[in-house]
C-alpha cells in the first residue's frame, strides 16, 4: 500500500499537510543566506520565477497515469538543523522518506539526535543500511566501498558488521534494503547481500544482465539526483533537472528521487517543498515507501523495471 496526495496511509490524519516552509526553514534557525560549503552551482541563489517553472514542467505530466515516486536520502549519520529540516518538510507533506545510514558514523549520542528528528515509531522513515564506514577502497577509477577491486572476505565482513549494528539500533524498524556508498558495487556484491538476507538494493542503473543465478534482490532505483550534481552552469542545470523529473515521470515506472541534506541550501529546501507539494496536489502521486516496494512482489507496475 503506498501514499496518496492525501499523506501517508497509516495515520494520515496526524499530518499537517502544507506547512509554510518559510516557517518550518526559521524554527531550524537557517536563515535565508543558508548556504553549506560543498552544495551544488543550482541551489545557489533561486532562479528567476522558478516555482512557475517548476510547475510548467511538472504540469505537462498531468495527462499522464498517477505516478509513483520515492525519495531516499542518503549520508545520514547524525543530526543537525539541515537533517531536522528536512524530516520536517516531509512529515508536513506526511510523505515517507528512506533514510540511508551508515552504520560506522553511528554512536549513542547521533542516535538520539537522528531520532530527536524522526521519532522510530513514526512511520514516515525508512531506516535502512548505507555501507559499513562510507570510504572509498578503489585504487583506480570512481569510487566504491564494495567495488571490483575489494576482496570479497572484506566486503562481507563490512557489510556483516553493518547488518548487525543497525540491527541492534533500529530493531523491527530497519528496513531490508542495502544502498551502497555511492551508488557502485560488483556483481560479487550483490551475492553476498542475498546470502546475508537483505530483500533489496538500491542503485542508480540497472542489475548487469546475465547474473547467474538469478538474483531474488529488488532494485529500487534512484534515477533523479538532487543535490551531488556537478555542473557549473546553474540555469541550465535548473532546465536540466525539470527534463529529468518530467522524464521520469513519463513513464510506467516508479520514479525515485535521491537527495543529501548536507548539501542543501535555502532555496534547495524551498525547492523540495515545492515539488512535494506539486506532485501531492497537482499530478496527486501515490508515495511509496521501501517497505511498500518490497512488499508489493505481485505488483507490476511497482516492480515491472526495478530490477
């Protein structure tokens, strides 16, 4: 079962949907200037009339089947005015979020300020496991924690020893899904995941073809990234995003959506707002959460390119 324009479907009236961002952004105490060091050239400064831009974009998909979208936010590991911030929109939107933790940053103090924030009996949260220490053991090429390059007796203890403190941290609440540092792992990887029990994975590609055996995982892809962008060229960056949104949702597929909270300013939370707000209200998406993913093994038009 997902979550439609209404808010979550367990509890949904506890929600108060459409809180002011404004309001929420000042009970944080981020001011308008808000601005971390490393955030991408587009989250710089608002583009001119770029809510009507926004909704031009996202208005051509009206026409469209209802879409399914998810979000998974990724690095998490403590808290912050950034972290609350953002659990704060998406509770006011009573929309879930999966949240990507990694298990080495975790200590008794970051735990208590994650769930300051977002409270483990809310059912918003989709707590589940982001590698073992989030480091890059590549010695060439782009990075991974879980790449070609890592022994494999490595790699499983890692992701073990990950398993095992998440489990004792988040009890019934952790979700199955393993989402690698940096979106990269091998083929061997996702073996050893299978055999220590996790129901999914979440990639930004496809499973490589011809894995033999098959592989009983679910992909639960992400195929819009908000906030690690690189580009220089911000208004084209902006144009850039609304083709990739309305890309996606164009299509049958769920769409997934992934953002990192240390990376966003001001206008990149007033901008998460605002999408929230037009897919909930304008093209009435159904929300899904990981678990809502996993559970629905019958489910075509959840599944039909997941893997």
């Amino acid at each position: 079962m997902g979550f439609s324009m209404l808010g979550a479907t367990c509890e949904k009236d506890h929600y108060d949907l459409g809180t002011d961002v404004d309001h929420i952004l000042r009970e944080m105490s981020l001011p308008r200037h808000f601005r971390p060091r490393q955030h991408a050239a587009v989250w710089h400064s608002p583009l001119h009339s770029w809510r009507d831009h926004l909704m031009a974009s996202l208005s051509a998909c009206e026409s469209n089947p209802i879409p399914s979208v998810y979000f998974r936010a990724d690095d998490i590991g403590a808290g912050g005015r950034a972290f609350r911030a953002l659990c704060q929109i998406f509770r006011s939107h009573g929309v879930p979020l999966a949240l990507s933790v990694v298990p080495a940053w975790l200590s008794d103090v970051r735990g208590k300020q994650l769930f300051e924030a977002a409270p483990l009996e809310e059912p918003l949260w989709g707590w589940h496991q982001h590698g073992w220490r989030h480091v890059n053991w590549e010695r060439s090429g782009k990075k991974s924690e879980f790449g070609e390059q890592r022994p494999l007796e490595k790699q499983w203890k890692d992701i073990w020893q990950g398993q095992n403190k998440m489990r004792g941290i988040f009890n019934d609440h952790l979700v199955n899904v393993f989402t690698p540092p940096w979106n990269r792992l091998s083929n061997s990887t996702l073996r050893i995941l299978q055999e220590l029990g996790f129901e999914g994975v979440s990639l930004e590609k496809v499973f490589p073809r011809g894995l033999r055996p098959p592989l009983s995982l679910k992909n639960l892809r992400v195929t819009v990234d908000l906030h690690t962008r690189k580009a220089r060229d911000a208004q084209q960056d902006f144009f850039d995003i609304s083709d990739e949104l309305t890309g996606s949702l164009s299509k049958r597929e769920p769409v997934g959506v992934m953002l990192h909270h240390q990376r966003m300013t001001y206008f990149a939370f007033e901008y998460l707002d605002e999408l929230l707000r037009i897919l909930r209200t304008t093209l009435k998406a159904q929300f899904l959460s990981f678990k809502d993913i996993l559970h629905q093994e019958n489910d075509e038009q959840a599944c039909s390119s997941l893997r």
